[in-house]
C-alpha cells in the first residue's frame, strides 16, 4: 500500500470520527431539550366567563389541588384593565393551578386583551412554552380567540376544556332555541354576527387559522331544556359549532353533551360528570 493511499484512508477515518462525533452530540443535545421541554411544568388557568359568578372555578381547582396540581396565583384586573397578581409561582412549581377572574359584567373582547397580558406575563416570567385553560362560558371563547402559534410573546396552548360555552350565539341577545342548525360537516347554517359582549363567529373563524396545531379540547355543553336544545343560556348548536371552527388545526377534537335539570348553564359549574371528565383530562386519572 503506498504511503499516499495510506494518508487518504487515515483521513477518511478521521472525518467519520468527527462527523459521527459531532451527530452524537448533537443528538444528545436535541434529546437533553427535548426532556427539559417535557419536565417543564405546564400551567393550566381556570378562566370564569361574562354572566358567570368569578366562583365559578373553585370546585375544580380544589379538585385540581386534590390531584397534583398546585394552587399557585390568583388574577384580577384593575380598573385600567390590567393584570393584578396574588399569590406564589416559581418556575419549579409543579402543575400550577392559575384563577383569572373577571367581572362577570365583562365582555368577551375584555378578556381577550386581559387573557393575553396574562399569557405574555407567564411566557416573560417564567419561560412557559405551554399552557392549558379551562374555560366557563366566555372565559373559554375568549381563551379560543387568543391562542396563536404565530405569536412567540405568549405561550402555545395545550389543551382548551371548555364549559357551556357559546361559539355563535347567545339566548336572548342573537339566538334562539331551535332557530339554527348544522350540516354534516358541523358549519352552522346561520353565522351570528358581532354583539357587544362577543364576536361574531366569522371572527372566531379568523382567529382560529392561527391556533396552535393539534391543540387537545374538550367541549363540554349542557341541555336542561330537553326538547328546547339548550342550557337556559347557551343554544345546544351555539356550543356544538366550536367544532369547525377547530376542523381544520386539530383531530383531538371531543363533545359531550350533558342532558337534565342539572346540566344547566350554572349547573355545569358543580356537576359531577363535569369534574370527572375535567379531572381525567387534565391529571390522568382513571
């Protein structure tokens, strides 16, 4: 073997020494943040919504503290609309439990401002790449309109659990019992348009092209009205027309709907099925 042939093989083996060296690394680099990003603990925010009593998430999150979770901050908003805080969080603070509340005379697009300097305080503070919320009403329309994987100020929402909310109508204000249906595909035949409390559902549309890709959520609607289609509050259809406005983000899509006297619009705050199903989804329990 000549001494020219020699010094190539030699440095052939040396580059396959250092390029395997170097996917090593790098590999055990992307694996050592990959494991960081799934120890990081994920705060979950109970948000009450307008026309719902700020008490709203109490049973939850003493079902939450029960479970895991750790009841960490309490917000308010002062009358400028900003955020006030309460309470300890640390960026070590296993599964926080976090309660926005809102004045229940509030507009959704109140909280939507509100929710979002909430969401950029957590993402500034405390590094949080996800977040899960569980919404009353228009707490959780307001948590839909927000979430934005195109937004790096805030957080990507994980999981939206949403609880007698209205996605295009409200009783009373700009729907009615039986007045509206769905086709196949769940596209509500009659689009609500804007009120003063809540946007229209061609908004919420818009807003959902942004929403962070394979976001878990869990619809949870009440009818207490039987043949009526509704919770007293919110139109069985209004709530069921979450479902396309999500269709096209994400399959971990799930409706349940809840039937008699007790699955009305306040009693789904204080339902038993409401917390197992709250429970299991968010701490796993079988």
């Amino acid at each position: 073997m000549s001494k020219h042939l020699k010094q190539t093989i030699m440095l052939v083996v040396a580059l396959i020494v250092v390029l395997s060296a170097a996917i090593f690394y790098n590999v055990k680099n992307n694996d050592s943040k990959s494991s960081k990003k799934a120890d990081q603990p994920v705060p979950t925010l109970y948000v009450n919504g307008a026309n719902t009593t700020t008490n709203a998430a109490n049973h939850l999150l003493t079902i939450g503290d029960r479970d895991g979770g750790t009841q960490s901050l309490k917000i308010t908003f002062d009358k400028q609309g900003d955020p006030v805080y309460k309470g300890k969080l640390t960026k070590k603070t296993s599964q926080p439990l976090i309660k926005v509340t809102f004045n229940p005379k509030t507009s959704v697009f109140y909280q939507e401002r509100g929710l979002y300097h909430v969401l950029q305080h957590l993402k500034s503070k405390y590094d949080y790449d996800n977040y899960n919320i569980v919404g009353f009403g228009g707490g959780a329309v307001a948590a839909l309109a927000v979430a934005s994987d195109k937004d790096t100020s805030i957080p990507d929402l994980s999981e939206l659990i949403s609880i007698g909310a209205g996605y295009n109508g409200i009783m009373k204000v700009n729907d009615k019992a039986n007045s509206n249906h769905l086709s196949s595909s769940g596209k509500p035949l009659i689009m609500r348009k804007q009120t003063a409390q809540y946007p229209s559902y061609k908004e919420l549309s818009l807003n959902t092209k942004t929403l962070p890709k394979d976001v878990k959520i869990l619809n949870i609607y009440g009818n207490s009205a039987g043949k009526g289609n509704n919770d007293g509050v919110i139109t069985t259809n209004s709530a069921e027309s979450l479902k396309y406005l999500v269709h096209e983000r994400t399959d971990s899509y799930q409706g349940v709907k809840l039937t008699g006297s007790d699955a009305s619009h306040n009693g789904l705050n204080n339902h038993p099925v409401v917390d197992r199903l709250v429970e299991r989804s968010l701490f796993d329990k079988c």
